[in-house]
C-alpha cells in the first residue's frame, strides 16, 4: 500500500483548488514524518524569539500548511493541528 501524503493550505481554508501532492511514500512512519517536516517547516521559518505558544499556534492556524496522508480507502489518523500543538510548546519553551 502507497500512503500519499497531501497538503492542503490553511489561508485557503476548504479550497481543494489550492491543494498539492506532496508524494506518496511506501511506508506509514515515512509518510507521518514528511508531514512533521512541512509542520515544522513552517513554525520554524515563522517563529521569533519572544512568541508566546498562543501566537504561534494561531500563525499555524491561519497561514501554515495542512498536511494529511490518504491512503485510497480513507484517511490515516494524522493530525497536523495535534502535532503542531505538540511542537509550537518545544518550541517556544527551547528559546
């Protein structure tokens, strides 16, 4: 089984239009950690010392990208949201 990896853009809430292929991925563990990298990517590049969690995660919220991995027969349970909830608390705590 494939596990293909897309990205949806959280600016363009519910606009398939805007949506890409990221790749697909002969494993699940792949497919979850190409999906933490564009999280990561994206808090990374945005973060600046001094943000709290709360400004950060609403950054993600409305300008980060979605990631999500399909399968053919449904949706893998993968949240980006949870992750980037995760992180955004490493993050701002490691500054």
């Amino acid at each position: 089984m494939k596990y293909r990896v897309l990205v949806d853009d959280n600016f363009h809430y519910m606009d398939e239009s805007e949506r890409r292929e990221l790749g697909q991925f002969d494993t699940l563990e792949a497919a979850v950690a190409a999906c933490k990298s564009v999280v990561d990517e994206f808090l990374m590049s945005t973060y600046r010392p001094g943000m709290t969690v709360a400004e950060l995660l609403e950054q993600y919220a409305f300008f980060g990208e979605d990631p999500f991995i399909y399968t053919g027969s449904g949706a893998v349970p993968f949240s980006a949201r949870d992750y980037a909830s995760e992180r955004v608390r490493e993050i701002c705590r490691d500054s």
